[in-house]
C-alpha cells in the first residue's frame, strides 16, 4: 500500500446490525464506535453518511465474513452488495479483511470487562469492528 491512511472506519456488517470502529494508523489503535440496526434489512445510509462526513476516514476497512475453510457463505454475498454500495456512495478506498472468529473473540473481551450485563448486540458488533481493524494493522504494519 502506496497511500498512508491516517483514520480508518471499519464496518463489521450483518444482516441485523453493522458495528461501527474508527483507529487511528499513527498509534495503531481502534476504538467500538457505534452500531446501526438494520430495520427490514434496510441499510441505514443516512447515517452512515453521516459517520463517515464527521469522521473523514482515509479507508473503510470492510469485515468479510467466510466459513472457517475460506469459501464464501451466504452472508460475504451480502457484504459485498453492502461494499458495492458504499462505493456508489463514496470515493473512499474500501478493502476487505477476513474477519471469521471476530464475534467470538469480541464476546470474550467483553465478558472478561464487564460480564454477561456487557454482553449486548451492539456492544459485540462494535468490538467486532475493533477487532477487524486491529487484524488490518496486524496484517498491514507499514
């Protein structure tokens, strides 16, 4: 990657939220931003426009979710209709990370913090875009 990125938003996308995180590439960190409901598996674009004019990211990190031997499910078919989308909408760079065990890791991180209370659908799908961009640093230090 030529182009440094200095603020990234990555979506972890499913088919009833989208979590929401934003880093920072200077200090490689990322923080749970949001999460969107999907009502009717309608896409909040207002609101992602929103997000992304507040944000101004340099790139969207997209998770891509595959089964555990790398073929695509129904779900990465979904994800790419999404990331279409996005492109239409805007001139960011939009790339797209592996992102199988996300959820599972982001629900131990949460229980080991706050317990079952912190257990929420939001919560999960925010850390999930966490960890989706924490595993884009890992695989792209430079």
């Amino acid at each position: 990657m030529d182009k440094q990125f200095n603020t990234l938003i990555a979506f972890d996308f499913g088919l009833k939220y989208i979590g929401v995180a934003v880093g920072q590439s200077i200090t490689k960190t990322a923080s749970p931003l949001t999460s969107f409901i999907r009502y009717q598996n309608k896409t909040p674009w207002d609101l992602i426009k929103k997000l992304i004019d507040d944000w101004k990211p340099d790139a969207i990190i997209l998770g891509l979710s595959l089964k555990m031997d790398g073929s695509t499910q129904s779900i990465t078919d979904e994800i790419r209709l999404f990331k279409q989308d996005l492109e239409k909408r805007h001139t960011i760079p939009i790339f797209e990370i592996d992102e199988r065990l996300t959820t599972k890791e982001a629900k131990s991180r949460i229980f080991a913090k706050r317990g079952y209370k912190g257990l929420s659908r939001e919560a999960i799908n925010e850390v999930s875009a966490q960890l989706i961009l924490e595993s884009w640093w890992s695989e792209h230090p430079e």
